[in-house]
C-alpha cells in the first residue's frame, strides 16, 4: 500500500470525438501504469462543458514534478487534442485523506 501526498489535475476540451479520446485514454493506460510515483491516475468527465481531467496521485511532490517535466507529459496536448484555451492544470498537496492508503 501506498500514501499519496502529491496531487496533480489537468482539465481540458479536446479536439477529438468522444470516442476517439476514450480510445487514445485507453491506450495510455500501460503507459501511465509505469509513471515512477504515480500510484493512480483517475480519468473523469465533466457532462455539464464536456472537460476532461486527468487526477493523477502521486507518493510525492519530486515524482509529480518529474512527470509534468517529462516527455510524456509534453506529449499530452497534442495525443489528447486538448485545446489550449480550456487547459487547466493545478497541483495540490495532500491535507486530509479519508482513507489513509491506496491499494495497488
């Protein structure tokens, strides 16, 4: 088990069909599973404007920091379609957690 204490979100439109994001979502998926620190990544969207965001927790601050320098991480505008305007990202760190651990 693993505590989480870095918290990354990136929310965004995209350009691409609901289909088609959810496709290159789920080809992703082994990818993020190898992120070193990443202990889960939440994919969730918004019905109300069609955002996506990507809730990523992370065992700490350098790990989460190390991803979004990465070279995956630049990846992400263009294999996403995220248009630049909605994109929001925000980095919070973990102040209470209702249950202390994440299983692996």
């Amino acid at each position: 088990m693993k505590t989480a204490t870095a918290v990354l979100s990136v929310k965004f439109n995209s350009s691409h069909n609901q289909e088609k994001l959810m496709q290159v979502c789920n080809e992703d998926l082994n990818v993020f599973r190898n992120v070193p620190g990443l202990i889960q990544k939440y994919y969730i969207a918004e019905e109300s404007s069609g955002a996506i965001s990507g809730i990523y927790l992370f065992e700490t601050k350098t790990s989460r920091g190390t991803f979004w320098t990465s070279e995956l991480a630049a990846k992400i505008p263009e294999r996403y379609g995220v248009i630049p305007e909605t994109l929001r990202v925000e980095e919070y760190d973990m102040a209470i957690v209702l249950n202390e651990t994440v299983l692996t």
